[in-house]
C-alpha cells in the first residue's frame, strides 16, 4: 500500500499537497479552511486527499464524548452547561483527529442527526435520543466528500446543510427529528471535496453556485506528464518489491517522515494562532477587491487567510504580496470568470483602485473626419425650457414627422 | 421672473426630469434632455452613415459603464453628453461649475448643511469621485480637476465635439443629472459657445467588436524564478489563450488545425479560402497573436509562428486533455440572459412523456400508495412512536407505519439540430450553432445529433450521441456553402428521428435564408413544406430559429410543422442557447 510520505508530488499535483498542509494547519489552529480538488478521473485528488490521514495528529477530547467537546471549551448539550470540576471529573481522552467522509447513499440523518435506533428499540429501557451525524462527529476535524458535484445533483437537501455548515467559521448544523427539541450545535470542520467537473452533471459551480463559493479555495489538478515520475509511480505501486530501490523508502523511514510532517503542522499552528499580516497586504487584498470588483467578500477573506498559512508552511514569518498573487488562482478561479481572473492575475501593482482607471477603453480610432458642421441649428438651453420640453425620446424626435 | 419663483421652477424640473430618466433608463432607452443634451446608460454614436444631420444614436449594445470604464456589472454609469457648436471648453471650468451648483443644491435642501462644513463637504467630495468630465482639453474627475490635476486628450478619447459627462448615479440621483446639464451648459455659453441642437435621438446596436485580448494575457515562456521575482501564473495565462482561440474556432482541433496555417511549411498549408468559410474573419485574432508574439511576418512566408508561437503549440498538444476540460467547462456555462432578445410565434402542441425513477433521499408516509421501495429506519421509527401512542406491548409495524422512498420524474428530451450550411451560415453563424449544440450535449442528460443541409443535399453530422467527441468530431466536418434546400434536410432528419429510439424527440431548425433548391418538385418552398407537414404524424416536437427577414415564410413553415417559430436579430450563440433553454422549460412545464 502506497502512504502519504511516498505519494509522487509533480508539478501538477504540487498545489494541492500545499492546500492540504495548509488547511489541516489551519483546523488543529481552530479555524477550518475548505477546499476542493478539481481535475481529470485518474489524476490522484482522492487518493491524496484520503492519504492525508495518515499524518493528521491526535486531539484531545472528553472522554467518551460523541461530538469531541474540547476539554477547555466543552459546546455539545451533554457538556456545556458542566463546571471545569465536572469536566476534570469526566476524563480526557486523546483520540485521532476526525477524518470523516459522506458518500452518496447518505442521508439528512446519517450526515446531521436522527434518533438513536438502538436505544429507541431497546426492550427494557427504550428511550427517544438524538444520535449525531458525521457532521458532529466530525468537529475538530475534516469532513471528505468524494465527486461533490454529483452530491450536489441529486442531494440538495445534504447540499443544504453543507451550506450552513460552511457558511460561517465554526458553522452550524441543526438536528431536526419530529417529538424531539430541535439541536443546534456549533460545528468547526474542514470540508475537503473532490470532483471532476468534466463528469455529469458538470462542475459545481454550474449546479449549486453558492456551494462553490463556499470552498475557500479550488486545486486544479494536472496530470504528470515526466516520464520520470510515471516510471516511478509504477514502481512503486507494484506487486512485489524484489529490487529495492534507494529511492523508495521501507516502513521505519516512512513512520519516521509522518512523524515529522504531523510535528511540524503542530509547530506551525502554533505559529499561526500568532501570526497577522502586514497592513500593506491586506490594502493590496482590499484593492483587488475593489478595483475588479469582485462579487464575494469571502474570496477576500479567503486571500488573507491562504497568503498567511501559505508563508507559514513555506516556514516564513511574514505574508508578502508574493503569497497572495499566488493564491490568487486558487482562490479566484471558481468564483469569476476566466477573463477577469486573467486580468487579476497579470494585475501585479494592483495600483490605480479608481473606477476610472482604464479610460483608454474608449471607441476604436473612429473616422476622424468627420463632418465640423455636423449640428445645424443651436440649441436653447435648458434653464430656459418649460416642463413639457424637458424630456423627449426618440418618438416625439421622429425626424419624418417632424418634416 | 423674479428669482424666487425661478428657483421653485427649477426645482420641480429637476424632480420631472429625475422621474421621467428613471423610467426611460430603467427601460434601456435614452432621452434628450432639453435641446443639446443626451442621456443614457449606453454608449452614444453619430450617425454618418445616414445624411440626417444632428441625430445621436444611442447603442443599446454598448453599457457606457462597460464601454468607456471596464466596469464589470451593468448599469451603473449614466452618460451625458451636452453638444456644442465647434470650439474649445476647459474641464477644469465645468467641474468648478458643476461643484459649486450642487454644493448650492443641497445647501438650499436643507439649510442646516451651512453650519456642518464637514458633513457637507463629505458629500460634496463623494460625488465629486463619482463624476468624471472630457471635453477636447483634457479628462479627469471632478475631484482632480478642481485640483487642477487634468489628463491630457488623447487622439480616440470621446468628448472631442461634445462634453463628455460619466457619472455613477443610482436611481435615486438621477436628479443630479439636470443639475449637471444645467450647469455644463452655463459653462459653455459663458466660454462664447453655441449650444448644438440634436436634432432627434435613435436607438441601435452596434456591431460586437471583437474582444483584444492580447494587450492583457501575457505569455512569459519561463517561470520566474527566486523569492523575490513577481510570480506570475503561465498556465492560467495560456489556458485563457486557449480558451479565447476555442470560443472563435471550436476546440482544441481546430485550433491545431489553424495553427497549422502558420507553420514554416507550406506543404501543411490550407489556403485563405478554407480558413474563411469555416471559421469567417480570422485577421483580428492573427493580429491578437502578433500582439502577444506568437506569430510574425516574414517576408519569404507570410504570417508564421514564432519560437514562442510554437512553444505554445507543443503546449497545446501536451495538455490536451486538461485544455479541453477547461473548454468544456466554458461551453457549459449559460450566458446572461439579458441581452437575448427573442420573439415567439406559435407553440408546439405535442405531449411528451416521462420517465420515473426511486429518489433515495427522501421518504414518504402514504397509505393509500402501496408501490416503492420500503425505507426500513423511517418505518420502525414510526412504528415505535405509534407504537407507544397505540399501547402496544410488543413491537409491531402497522400499515400506517410504512415509509416508502419517494419517486422522481423528468422528461427526457432528444434533440436533433437542424443546421442550414448554406453559404449565408458561414463564420460566426456556424460557430454560434456549433456552440449550441455542444452546449445541449454538456448540459443535458439527453442524447444530440446534428444534420445539415447544403448545396443539393443534406447529410448526418452526428447521429444521436452522448458521446462529446463524436459530436466535435462531426462539427468540424461542417463547411457551409452553396444553396438551401431545406426539404431533402427536413428529410434527413426526420429519417434520422424515426429510425433511432429517441424520447420526446426536439427538431431544431437554424437557418437564415428560405430554401432556394427543391426535392421533389420544382417549387423548393412547397417541398420543404411538404416536408415539414410530416413532422406532426411522428410526435415531433418543432421548432425553428429565423431572422426577421424570412419571418414570412418561416410562420408557414412552423403552422405546417404545429411547431413554434422564434426570431432574433442575430444567430449568435447566447441568443440560440438562451432561447432552446426557454423552450426547453416551456415543454416541460406542460
């Protein structure tokens, strides 16, 4: 089985490793950041994706608590209304960080929450009690969703509860069963999706806009194209293993280089719980934002947030311009389209915020000789018009009915 | 006239004059305004083609905001221009004239602003950004030119006979705009000009410029390298090269089939002729890649590819399938539909049919239906709770209890395009029904097929497909020439419907011309009537895409077909696919 240390990272697939980094760093720092690979079948997004678990680190939780309430900051109805006592009491428990995924036979109940089966069938003692979703569940953690375009298709009611749930940072999901109160609980989870937009029904942002734009950020995934890498990939995922190569690496190295990546996303959550961004940054941000007048404040929310994981995991204490063009792509490509992302882009100086900056768009070279006395008569000024002479359109001009 | 009751005057002019231009804007209409003043949110033009003298066009096609300051959205711009009779007038004047008059107008509004400079000044300062003034002597905001800051004239800039006035108003200021005419025109009788008479307004389209896009995607080959070189994105850069060449010629075939044009060796070359019939003008875009130094001239071989030109090249056939996606993903986006302009005739009256099929997500509880597919949990969860309320003392499910998934229907629609080749169809119309049918099979669940008819017969394109290859494939073979003959195309495709198991079969019919080659007779107009009379018998749904001028012939032809008959004034590509999109809802709401 191929790991997460030894999946073949190539130009095309780069960025994505980078959002990954970049948005577990970000959920172990409390804050989730959503993204979402698009790219042709084949071309790894899920398998990454899912590998990813492999180096998320563990959190703590109380123990035996279904919707993971940190110890510090308990939110579920069973602990939040505990003193710190009672909550010393209880125990703590260090589990794996959530990595959850809704497949496509889901439904409201399994994703938010429905009554608990078991306990409501129970011959001695049956009981009415809400059994969380994944999406509770998942708390603290990252929530997958393999072909999230499909999903989107012919599930708009899970789309809508995703669309809380990413709405806002914690989001929210609200447990609705008939004959029991209705539970809102605050949820942080990371969404990962993956999709390929070529595939029916189409890329996402064609089926449900809104859920689009609620992905912070969009991995366009390339397919390798050195031979190198694909011999390589082919190596490594055969059979048997009789010539061992120096390049690929045995299990003991492999623990050893997840060991390091999940110390160094710890290390770095921490540096990002501290890190701001110089102002001159986020003027540039705010610029862009005004001068090509984007739609979304998110994608602006979206930029301040990646240029600063992304100094981070490149180990920078500082966000520069350079970070934020970028993740301009990544940020813009699903939310405007192409022409104006181009435009962005190649817009490095972001000068000029006036929205009279470009007036040289002006009518082509028109004929210049054109006639000096095109105007014949003069005309009164206006101050000196009645009301009815005021306004006239193009009927009550009609040069014919005037002659 | 005393001057108090010259003040109330003008104030009620100014609100008539704010209620007439928000009702005649938001119609995307302009007005005259007083004698020597145009308003509107469009673009304006003279009209040199006719010999009316003194009449302004007002291009309904051109947003001014669009045109003159690359905003993005519609609308937001109001542009005035005050004519004047030939001479020289100062912007920095009128933004002096023009800051003074408001800065009076809202005193007199509401006197209290005297005592809040601050207050007042901010307003003031806010519509100062907002205004943007031209003549012959320069351009700026009223802001800067109150500064003195002034941006010369440049040869092209509009304002060169006229006061050239852009202002981002909303409705509710549209009472600034007499205040701003008023003014200006005060500014231009005290510099000893004339005012100009416009004689009357009209409103027309101009013809859609082609987009430059080369001044703006740049193409550095290398990545730049280091921490602190600009990073600039090459890829993006080049797929939206990629994408503006596939808009113009289709796919990622044809745009290698260009190229080809250009290669140093003649041997591959295909001539002028060919390159006009398939794709129409292709010049503006050879400029577009001079721009970008893809292409140069040489003297021994024409127009060929740069190093750069054939770097691209090598690009283009490596990323192929990732190109393509991104050019799928384009064709499947649906245009705006503002700008579609359409007028129906008829309806189409056939029935269609549905299919169904099991929704896993969402249960029902209905007795009186015993079919379906049983949703365990929601059934033993309803057992329990009547179970309770029933005092059972042992579980039990009831007849009541059951749950069931719900059902879905949707109605299939085949659809089969019906594409005049003729000579007339070349260029833009062959690429707008190209797109159309690309973009059916990309957004649609249901399968498309493509026939065209040319010169004395028609042919299958595409036979009904899924298959987006297939069908690009086939498009690329379409090469409209010669005559009309729309019988032996009605023919083909009817042909083509009744031997393929099609569901609620859609027979779109594209055409600019009427049919000037017959089938059966000698009279083509009575045999593609004929024709299209056998459609109803077959359960076909029917209908046809014209221009204004065939409309007469066009009506019979959808009467004989009981179909619907949609006339735009253009055949190009959001037009068609806004209107089979609307048809489409139209059938399904039946």
């Amino acid at each position: 089985m191929i790991q997460y240390a030894n999946l073949e990272r190539y130009e095309g697939n780069e960025a994505l490793f980078d959002l990954i980094k970049m948005s577990m760093l970000s959920t172990i720092a409390g804050e989730p950041l959503h993204i979402h690979a698009e790219g042709l079948r084949g071309t790894g997004k899920t398998t990454i994706m899912r590998k990813a678990q492999d180096i998320l680190p563990p959190i703590k939780r109380i123990k035996g608590c279904i919707y993971n309430c940190d110890p510090k900051e308990p939110h579920c109805p069973h602990h939040r209304e505990l003193s710190a006592q009672e909550i010393a009491d209880l125990g703590v428990e260090e589990i794996p960080m959530p990595f959850l995924e809704i497949s496509h036979s889901a439904k409201v109940g399994t994703v938010a929450g429905s009554i608990d089966l078991a306990k409501l069938t129970d011959e001695s003692h049956p009981e009415a009690r809400l059994l969380p979703g994944l999406i509770p569940q998942a708390h603290r953690g990252i929530l997958f969703i393999d072909e999230i375009n499909r999903l989107a298709d012919t599930a708009p009611e899970i789309t809508d509860i995703l669309l809380d749930l990413m709405g806002t940072k914690p989001g929210i999901v609200q447990i609705e069963e008939a004959g029991l109160p209705v539970v809102k609980i605050k949820v942080s989870v990371s969404v990962w999706a993956a999709s390929n937009p070529d595939e029916d029904p189409g890329p996402l942002e064609e089926i449900r806009r809104q859920l689009s734009d609620r992905f912070d950020m969009v991995c366009y995934m390339g397919r390798p194209t050195s031979i190198d890498v694909l011999a390589k990939m082919l190596k490594e995922n055969f059979h048997t293993n009789i010539h061992p190569d120096k390049d690929i690496m045995d299990e003991a190295t492999i623990a050893k280089k997840h060991q390091e990546y999940t110390s160094s996303l710890l290390k770095w959550a921490e540096i990002y719980k501290q890190a701001d961004i110089p102002d001159f940054v986020r003027n540039y941000i705010a610029r862009l934002y005004v001068k090509h007048n984007l739609e979304s404040i998110r994608a602006i929310e979206a930029m301040q947030q990646s240029a600063v994981l992304y100094a981070i995991t490149k180990n920078r204490d500082q966000a520069t311009i350079n970070d934020v063009s970028r993740m301009l792509p990544l940020i813009l490509k699903h939310r405007i389209n192409s022409d104006t992302l181009i435009k962005v882009i190649n817009d490095i100086d972001g000068k000029g915020e006036s929205i009279f900056s470009s007036v040289n768009k002006s009518a082509k070279k028109t004929d210049l000789a054109e006639e000096k006395e095109y105007f014949k008569s003069v005309g009164r000024p206006l101050k000196f018009l009645g009301r009815n002479e005021l306004i006239n359109t193009e009927k009550s001009l009609d040069v014919n009915k005037a002659d | 006239m005393n001057s108090e009751r010259s003040s109330k005057s003008n104030i009620s002019n100014i609100t008539t004059t704010a209620n007439y231009l928000s009702l005649y804007l938001g119609q995307d209409q302009g007005v005259r305004l007083g004698e020597s003043v145009v308003v509107s949110t469009k673009a304006h033009a003279r009209m040199p083609k006719k010999k009316i003298k003194g009449q302004i066009e007002i291009l309904t096609n051109r947003d001014a905001g669009k045109t003159y300051l690359n905003c993005i959205d519609l609308d937001q711009i109001v542009h005035i221009d005050v004519y004047h009779l030939p001479g020289e007038i100062d912007p920095r004047d009128v933004a002096r004239a023009i800051f003074r008059a408001m800065d009076q107008y809202f005193t007199n509004q509401d006197p209290q602003l005297q005592y809040a400079e601050e207050v007042r000044f901010k307003m003031l300062s806010s519509y100062a950004e907002k205004i943007q003034i031209s003549t012959k002597l320069g351009k700026g905001k009223i802001y800067d030119l109150f500064q003195n800051e002034i941006i010369p004239y440049t040869v092209g800039d509009e304002g060169r006979d006229h006061v050239h006035i852009l202002a981002r108003l909303n409705r509710e200021e549209y009472f600034m705009v007499y205040i701003i005419a008023t003014t200006t025109e005060e500014v231009i009788i005290q510099s000893g000009l004339q005012l100009a008479q416009v004689r009357s307004i009209s409103h027309g389209k101009q013809k859609e410029q082609e987009d430059d896009f080369g001044h703006y995607i740049k193409i550095p080959w290398k990545r730049f390298s280091g921490q602190e070189a600009t990073f600039m994105s090459p890829e993006e850069n080049v797929n939206q090269l990629v994408l503006k060449l596939a808009e113009k010629f289709g796919g990622i075939e044809e745009i290698q089939d260009w190229m080809q044009m250009y290669s140093r060796n003649i041997l591959k070359r295909k001539g002028a002729e060919y390159q006009k019939k398939k794709w129409g003008d292709i010049e503006h875009y050879v400029e577009q890649m001079e721009e970008m130094g893809l292409m140069q001239k040489t003297p021994l071989l024409g127009t060929t590819l740069t190093k750069k030109g054939l770097e691209i090249q090598d690009y283009i056939i490596k990323h192929k399938p990732e190109l393509e996606t991104e050019i799928r993903r384009n064709i499947r986006r649906v245009p705006g539909g503002s700008s579609t302009r359409f007028r129906k005739v008829g309806q189409s009256k056939q029935k269609t049919t549905q299919v169904e099929f099991v929704d896993y997500h969402k249960t029902i509880n209905n007795s009186d239906n015993w079919t379906g597919n049983l949703a365990v949990a929601e059934t033993v969860i309803q057992a329990k709770k009547s179970g309770l309320l029933r005092g059972d003392k042992h579980f039990s499910i009831k007849k009541e209890d059951l749950y069931f998934y719900d059902k879905k229907s949707y109605v299939p629609i085949d659809i089969c395009l019906l594409m005049d080749a003729s000579g007339s169809m070349a260029g833009d119309k062959r690429q707008a029904a190209c797109a159309l049918a690309q973009h059916l099979l990309l957004t649609g669940k249901e399968r498309v097929a493509v026939v065209t008819f040319q010169e004395h017969s028609a042919r299958v394109v595409a036979p009904f497909t899924r298959n987006q290859s297939i069908l690009s494939k086939g498009l690329a073979t379409i090469n409209p020439s010669g005559l009309t003959p729309m019988a032996s195309g009605i023919m083909t495709a009817l042909d083509l419907i009744s031997k393929s198991r099609v569901h609620n079969p859609l027979l779109i019919m594209i055409t600019d011309g009427i049919p000037n080659s017959p089938l059966w007779t000698m009279d083509s107009k009575a045999d593609a009537l004929e024709a299209i009379s056998k459609l109803p018998e077959q359960k076909i749904h029917f209908i046809c895409i014209g221009v204004e001028s065939t409309r007469l012939f066009m009506e019979k032809l959808s009467e004989r077909g009981e179909g619907a008959l949609y006339l735009v004034d253009d055949l190009n590509k959001e037009n068609l696919i806004n209107l089979v999109r609307y048809e489409k809802n139209e059938i399904l709401k039946r």
